[in-house]
C-alpha cells in the first residue's frame, strides 16, 4: 500500500509501500488529499515539532477525504460513505476530555500526519470511528478535501463571535454593514476565511504585499470583496478611507500585527491564524494602542469536531455560491513528489488524487 | 478660587486664581486629588493629546474625592453628600449614548483635566449630577481619592472575566487556585490590581525589573503574593516553576507583551492596561505563540460609571482588608507644585489635600 | 391602487382602492405577501393591540417580498432590487437606538400591518432604505416571501447560542449529535425551525397533538427529523427513550411549557416563540423541576435586522436543500379575501400573489 | 462520637452515638451546623429523596463549620484551620468532571446529609481535603456556618450575570441603578440574596404575602431595601410604580412565576431558587408573557467549590457591613432535637453549637 513517507531528520518526503499498523477501526480508501504549508515544511525540513508514530517514519498528510471500505465494528458508519478525518487527536487534559483538544491545556496530543500518529497520505488508512465525519452530499466529494482548512475558519469564526460579544459593536441597524474586515493573505485560507465570513454582511478587503493573479482577483471580485495591494502606492489612502474593524490574519507576521493595532478601529478585533513568523520591520510599542482603543486579539489554531462538521455543512450549503472548485488549482498523482514541497506559480491549493 | 493650571505649549504647571466657568450642576469642594503618571506627563510638556476646555488654559486633575456644598437643582445629591467625580464625559457614538464611553468609537469626548474639560485640581468644582457618585461610607473620605484608579482596575476585571468565558478554562474544581496570575508593575496601579486580583483565588506574582521597597514588598506579602525581581538570577526558574495562566500589564511595554506570549501557558489570557511605550529587546515574532496557544489579549482603559461604583464598593468593603492607606505614601498642598511633575523615591501614591 | 384594509372594531377585512400617504422613500411594487395567524386573529377580530396608523383604517399584511419600482433618494438601491422590508420599527429607547427594537424596553414601537403602521399587503409601498433588504438571489423571488417567518428562527437561534453557553454543555466531542431537540408545532414556523436548527446536527423531533398530512411528514421525513403524536400510545414511550434538551416551542402554551420542564434533561434550553394562549390541563408546580435541573427558558419575539439578513442568507444558500418551496401550498389573489381569514385543512403558509 | 440521625422510613431524627467510617482524609471538630427547609423536611418525612450512605440510617446537617483536628495526609490543611465542607460531590458526567456537579448532567452524584452521604450533624466527620474550603478569617467562626447558603446566592449572582448580558440591558448610565429587583421571601436565604444584590446598586424589594417581623424590617431597611407585603391593600399600586426588572425567587410557587411573568418589564430576567411546590391560583397562559417580553428564566441549584470560595469572601469582606449575625436568631444544642423539625416563630435561621 503505497504511503508518502518523512524519515525524521532525513531530507524531503518519498513514496513507499506500507502496512497498516492499526488492527481495529474503521478501514478508509483515500480519495484525495490535500497539500498545505504544513506539509511543505515537512517536505523542506523546516517543521521543528514533527514526530514519527512509531520508529523513525512518518507517513504526512493532514488534509483528507475517503470512501469507507470496511465499517468494521462502527454503528455509524457503512461501506460507501464519504467520510473527513480530524487531524488533532485528545490527550487527557480537561479540554481534551470534553472535545477541545483544539484548546489542549498540557500538548499533550497527537495529530495525524504531523506529530505522533501517522496521517493520510497513503491509499488506505483506519481509524477510530470517533474521529471520523461523514459527509452525506456526495456532490461535495472533491471539494470535501478543503474540509480541513474550513474548520480552521469555523473556529476563527467561532472565535470572532466570543470577541464581538465584548460590547455591543454591530451597526446602529444591528447589522455590520458598516464595518470593515480586512483579511490578510490571498491563499487558499484566507479565500475561505473570505468566503465564510462574507456571509456575515462585511465590506471585506483582502490585503497582501503583492499584486494576485487573474483568477485570484476574479475568486474576490466574485464574491463582492475587494483586494488591497499594500505595496502599491494608494493604499495607505485606501486603508484610511475604509479603516478596518476587524482583521484576520492568515499570514503569521509581527509586522502585520504592528500596523493592524495601529490602523485598527477602537474597539477593533484581531484574529490571528497565520504562523509564518515574519518579524517586525520597524520596532514601535503596540500595547499603547491595544490600550486606548480597547482592542482584542485572539489566536485561534485547530478546530473542534464541531468545527469539522460546520465546515462540511457549510461547503456542502454553498457548493454552488462559493468557487470552491476554483480554489483547487492542481490536482497530482502521489508519484508526483516534487509538488509536495514546491508550491507552482499561481497555485491555490494541490491536492493529491489517490 | 485656587487651581493647578497648564498653559497648554508652556512648561510646567502653576497655582492660579480661578473662577467657575460652570453656572449650572452640582457645587463640591474638593476633598483630595491624586496625582498619577498623565498628571506627571502634563507637568513635564509629555502628554501629546492635552486640550484645553476653553482658551489655553487647562486646570488638569482627574483623580478626585470631594464634598457636595450645594446639590443647585440635584435630587440624588444634598449637602454634605461625599462624591467622586467621572473623568470621562460621553460624545454621540452608539457606545457613549448607553454608558459606555469607556469604549467611545469615534474618540469624541472630553476628559477632566486631560483634554477638552478642566479638571478637579481647584479648591471647588461644579458638576452635572450624572457624572458624580455618592461616597456613602464617611470612613473613606480619604481612601476614596483612589476611586479613580480603582475604577479602571474594575474594568480590567470585566475584561478579564469575558475573555475567561471563551473556554472552560478553570481549575478542574472549578476554582483558580491552580492558576497563576502575573502582575506587571509595582506602581500604585498594580497594587490596585493585586488587591482586587486577590479576592478571586488566585496565585499572584507581581513582576518588576528591578527591587521593591520594604514597603511595597510588605504590602505585596500581606495579600499572600509573591514579588519577582525580572533583573534576577533566579527569576527564569521562577517563572519556568510558575508559568502565568493570566497577565495583567500595568506598565505598557512591548517587551513585556514579547515575554509574555512566549510564557504564557495555553489559552492563556494576557490584559494591557499601561502604555509607557516601551520598545522590544529582540524582534522576535509573536503571532506563533498567539496563535498555537489560543491567546487571548485585551486592551482596557478608562471604566464606566458601573466602573466607579464597583470601585466605591470594593474600596469600602474592603478598606480593613487591604492596606490602600499604605498606597498613599505622601499628602501636600496645592502649592506644593514641584510634587506633581516628580516621583519621589519609594512614592506609591502622592495626593493632594485641598 | 388595490390594498387589504381592516376598519378598527369592525368584523373582517377588506379589499379597498388607496393612496400612499408616504411622500418620501423607495416605492416597491408588492410581489408577495405571506399570511400568518396573526393576519388572521386581524380578520376575525381577535388581536386585542391592533392600531391604525392614522384614521381607523389599517393595511394589514407584514410578511412581503417586492421589487423597487423607484429608489427616491436612496443610494443603496435602484430600480429592479428585489426587497424585503421590515415589519418593526424602533422607537426612542436605548435598546431601538442600536437597532435592537425586537428588544424594545418601552413597547414603543410600531409595526407594519399590525399596530400603528400601514402594511404591506396592498399593490406598492414606500418605506425608509433603512427598513429595506436587498435580496440578491434572483431565485429566491417567490420563497423570499418567507423571510420575515425565518427571521424569528434567526432570533430564536441566537437566542439557543446564549442560552447554550451557560454551561459546556455540548456533547463529550463538542458537537450536539448526542442531543435531542424538540420542536412543538407542525406549521410553517415550526417546520422552518426544523430546517435552520437541522443545520446544527440534533436529533429533532416536530411533536403535535394529531397526526400530520403525507405531506408535512414528507418534509420532516426530508430533512432527517421525526414526527411524533403526542396524542398517540407509544408517545410517553418515545420521550422516554429520547428526552429532550432543548425545546422550542412554536406554539404557545402552558400546558406544553408544564410538560417540558418535566422531561427535559438537566440543564435544558426551553425557547418559548409561540404565543397561542392555551391553558395548562393539570395544576401542578413547575419552578421545582426548573430549579432542580438548572433549566434556562427564554422569550423570543421578533427579530433584528441582522435577524432578516441572516434569513435572506439561509434561504438562498439552502434553496436547494431545504423544501422551502413545499411549505406554500396555496398561492391566491388579493381578491380572494376569504383565505385570509380561514386556514384550509392542510395548509402550510397561503401566500397572496399581488 | 454524638450524630444526628435519621432512619430511612421511620418518623423524625434523633441523636445517636456514632463512629466514622471514613478511615482517611481530614479530620474536622464541628462547631456550628445551620438548619435548613431541607433538614426540617427531613424531620417531618416530607423529603422523598432522601438515602442512607449505607444500611437505612443518615446522619443529617449539611451547612457546616468547623476545625481541623487532624490533617491527616493533608498539604492543604493544618490543625486549627477553620473550614467548611461541600455538600454536593461529583458523578462522572462531563460537568462533573470539571468541577461542575451542581450543573450534573445524569443526577449520579451524592449530597452530604441529604443523599448517599452522611452529614456534618456530628461532633465530628472526615472528609477529603478537596471538598473543604479554607476559612482565613477568625472572625467569621460562626457567621461562617452561613457559607452554605450564601454560595447559592453566589451562583444564583452568576446566572444573573449571565443572564444580564443577553442584550444591553443596563441603564443608559452603564449601572443598575434605574432598575429594580424583586426577592420574593423574607427568610435567610432571601435576606442573604438581598444582601449580596444590593452591592450591584438595584432599588431592592423583599415580598411576602404577610408582614414581616420587626427584626426582620429592620435587615431590609438596614441595606436600604423595601419590603412589600403582597397581601396589602396598597401592594398593587406600589408594584405599578416600581415594575421589577428581575426578579429572584427564594419560595418555589408557580403562582409568583405566573404573577411575575405578567408584571416584569420587558427583557426581564427571572431566577428561581425557591422549591416550596405551591401552585397556580389562576389557570392562566404564561407563555405570551415570556414572549412578548423576551423574558429569560433560569432555574439554579446548589453551587461549585467556586461558589463556596466566593461565599467565604463575600462573609469575611462584609462582616462589619451586613448584619450576618442577626440572621442567626437561635443556637441550641445538638439535644435539642425538636428545634429541627418546628420553625419558631421569628426565626429567621436556628444553628446547633456542637
């Protein structure tokens, strides 16, 4: 069984033949999976935190959709359904013991393909049905591979609605038609973020460093946003005519904090999901600002089960309003290894077809 | 009438004959008004943002206690009545017309001895009654000038007990014993904050860089918590022994903000209330640590009146419980100028009688 | 111009030619206008706090869809949007200032076709842009005609989202799969509910009195929910076996409300939205069960505008999932004054076509 | 060793010599246990939940103080700590797990003196360290056995803060002070709710349907409270001036639920603490009440370790400003066993001193 395999401390990723290691469970044939930047560090040696499951291999893949093969001893599962797996399994600390290892008190958790618990890039894996979504629109089994990175935005939604209850924040009508999200980053999480929270009635700008692609200005354009070039000349105009309320960071850079608490709204809220580590450019206090204008900022990682099966019924809802299809800009073979650690020109998401 | 006055673009600040410019409102003759770091800043031409009410000439004070000489048309007020006035005065935002110009969105409103309104460093003031509480225990007449510090300490308790609610993130019995809460600072703000921070179960360590007076360390062991020096040896064991679970920030310091996402333990919950600008060290990313370990952070500055009435309350249940005398650490005359613009060594809290 | 007008005191209603009073707005040609109970308590004389606008005459009709025949001043919309206009309209209190009128503190308010306030079942209204919704969806032109019904789910959904966060009372995985809901009534209100609440991943079960028409089971059965009789034998077995967590009820009465607080499971969310009036059938004490078992129970009334937004959003996302077009089982003329007044046996939502 | 016994089945308690069956855990000489509606229910064979811990015999008392003897393997405790017990120990349910008994989902815990359990009526009992709370403050020996019931009242605060946050729904100044709060009983538990909400700033109203002893006149004016004998004449008037906003019942009386429901004003919050059984005097619909008004009502039992802690500090904090002491209108000795079954006349709580 054909598995895409790190060897910890060895340099990138390789196809090999596998066993199951898991005896129980319910048997998945993998239909696709996804590529994301998690699995390029891997393929690059730049995650510091990966873990084999067993000895010194690891099989990598977090972002997956599979057909069930064998129930096995699962009530709820039956051959034929289309099921998502979650990537972050519970330790033993409290939030762990009530469905929250996405808020785990101690570490101490396993996640597939990542650290501790081999993943699901391979043609078949098992698992505890308990970890397991299904997905009753079988319409939605190509674009069900973005499941994964969806839940990410559910918890960043979940998390948006707990800041926004701080005070009352809305528009004078109730509504937030008159307030301002900006999103950092023009990949494929910040599109999502885009389109979940475009149901929510913001004037939505998606901001990165460089001009975007065709498609990418059309996937925005399409759903009523707009997209802010911060390297172009006007847009420190354009930031000051249309000040944000809120903004959400995919991108994971000190200096977007450093300007975002400066150029925020009082009362601002500030989502950051990115991890890239980008270091400020110019040493200024913030807190003077997170002070004075009452701003609030979350960090939010992971996602609940509950956020799975949000993000399942929100894809599946908005097949059609949402070019989800669009996102998917390559679709590869397993054999075809160098696309792992090298994103294409232009590429939003790569997914694996198994 | 005599008032402490700053010519706005002139250095220092001087004694001066006034009159009222108020016709209407309640008449009180100031008590005590205390002396904090804006008032210091105006003193030393540091306050960027100082407006005068009218002309050019600001009578600053903002931190007051005083006696109602005559209630005019009040009904809540007689003769005789101890009040403390707010600090900050509503403009027309959707925050400010419900009480909550704590949060003003647009930063139209005037402040009492800061900007746009004359404040309470004058032998009497007159005052809308909105914006007045009564003081009913006689006993803190003098205690009571710390109504205003106090109010914000309230708010960053609100604060801190909405961030609180994002998961469940107490002891697993329910309480915070197992919680360790950091306090930085060791300024008569953080005493405050460690006072109010004590009633709820807490493990506190209050942060400096460098050693504390005798006093200070007396007061900080009779709460039953713990000072640490950052500047020493043992301080890294310390804090690895003790991580912080929540961190409260009285001094405003990118610094500070730097260490504490980096120590702080998961959905830790980090509240910023001082800003003395200090720059970062290193520049090192903070979004990661935000991010992985669900952090929470909240700016809170100002209170509202709820705030203030909190405050009263808290200072005068607990004034045989907590030593806010000791906090006062030097009384002088209005003339006595020279003490606003400059700390004394080992001052926690200078006021001024009137 | 044709409107459906009911003379204060008198018995019926009726079909007159009228004028607009309104000078000012956008004008929007009627397309539908729902029927709902209360439209018919106005014809048989039974809404006690019915209120002209001016005159003794008011145009009933409060649930529409219409198209803007002329936008007036208005910026945000032009000739050919597709609107729903709002049926509440806020009066002075803080809560109406923020746009929370389905809040209203002082019941001074009006709203449109039932107390103080022309309707909208007549050939075209003008109204304010601010009571207006853009629909987008071009699909959604005649179940549009359904908002103003699913905006109270909204609200009744927001209102379960508080209710849900005193206590962490999701399942043991964080999702409510193992959580039964019950929702009392089988109408159109009802049946919208059970599509919204669908969307959270209970068990549901729609609960009446009397057996359902093929029908009404068809849609339960559609959207993965269960029918129960409550007048049937095996009805104390089923609540046995699957006691409620939550309930909603959309029908309005205090034997139903009694009942619930006797089965519901510890820590139960009662949302009350119906408001028929019936007795309950046993005098016996519910505050016990609702102390004992921690029981939360809420009002629901109305909806915001963010509420109306949120509807238009769920329908048109959910056009193709949910049968929204099943719940309009009659489609009549203004003419046909006779259906407003009487239910037909089988009738889900009558809708007059203009 | 003398306990207070009750034989399951048999008429009334009497006193016993007992030994322990706990063989580890901390050792505790009472000093004080409270009576309470539960015990004289218990008395009087009217409590039909009662159970032994084994065999058919129960030793009551579940408000208790008292002195560490000996700590046993405790690091917690030393001899001499003054300390008070918890009633409620947990199940397995997920609540329970986190500390949260008094929120238990499956009814699988046990109640110290009430049932599963053996109580505190006893010279002495042992119990482990992590269900007795650390009393500091000598002061407090014996008003301290009032810690019991005072930590309802501090759940039943945090069901009111809760609550309160459903809308903004405070006064236009931020605080309570335009709103008042009914407390439906006049006894301990309704005079220590009375005493903990009047430090939120309401204008507080105690009723009961007859007059009240002028010991008991005096607490209520004594907090700047008014009481209201609902069978006067005038009761309907002043109600009509002073509409409740909330509304806490310490009785248990779906008549009072029903009258409530129809008087509050809208957005009222009602808690039920009170389980006495009475019923409806008037069959009438509540459900149009609850609403129209968008009432929100939520039962609170019991209370978790978090609660006693706060209990403890609010006693300790407001010794000197609550008259605690006069609550206590009667301490007997542990002989005196028919002074738990008969209420005296103008007792407001009657204590055993062991």
């Amino acid at each position: 069984m054909k598995a895409i395999v790190k060897k910890i401390g060895q340099k990138g990723v390789f196809v090999k033949d596998t066993d199951f290691i898991e005896n129980l469970g319910v048997t998945i044939r993998t239909l696709y999976t996804g590529v994301c930047g998690t699995d390029r560090e891997i393929a690059n040696d730049a995650l510091p935190f990966i873990r084999a499951e067993n000895g010194n291999e690891l099989i990598i893949g977090h972002e997956a959709i599979g057909i069930v093969e064998d129930p096995g001893d699962s009530d709820q599962f039956k051959k034929g359904d289309l099921v998502v797996p979650m990537v972050r399994r519970p330790g033993k600390c409290q939030l762990c013991k009530i469905g929250h290892q996405d808020y785990c008190i101690d570490g101490d958790f396993v996640e597939a393909g990542i650290r501790g618990k081999n993943g699901f890039m391979r043609e078949k894996f098992r698992d505890d049905e308990k970890f397991l979504l299904k997905v009753k629109d079988k319409e939605i089994q190509e674009i069900g591979v973005l499941t994964e990175p969806t839940k990410n935005v559910m918890k960043i939604m979940e998390t948006f609605k707990f800041l926004s209850s701080r005070v009352p924040w809305y528009c004078g009508d109730s509504t937030f038609s008159c307030k301002n999200l900006y999103i950092y980053g023009t990949g494929s999480e910040a599109l999502l973020i885009s389109f979940v929270f475009s149901t929510l009635g913001f004037n939505i700008f998606l901001v990165n460093r460089h001009p975007v692609s065709d498609k990418i200005q059309s996937i925005i354009n399409g759903i009523g946003a707009s997209f802010l070039d911060s390297s172009s000349e006007d847009y420190e105009n354009k930031l000051s005519r249309n000040r944000p309320d809120v903004i959400i960071d995919a991108v994971g850079s000190s200096e977007i904090l450093r300007k975002s608490v400066e150029k925020i709204n009082n009362n601002g809220i500030i989502i950051l999901f990115g991890t890239s580590g980008q270091l400020m450019e110019k040493n200024e206090d913030i807190t003077g600002y997170i002070v004075d204008k009452n701003i609030s900022i979350a960090g939010s990682v992971d996602g609940s089960k509950e956020n799975y099966r949000e993000a399942i019924e929100f894809i599946s809802s908005n097949k059609n309003r949402f070019p989800f299809k669009d996102l998917i800009t390559g679709i590869g073979s397993p054999e075809n290894i160098d696309k792992i650690a090298k994103k294409d020109k232009d590429e939003i998401k790569y997914i694996i077809k198994w």
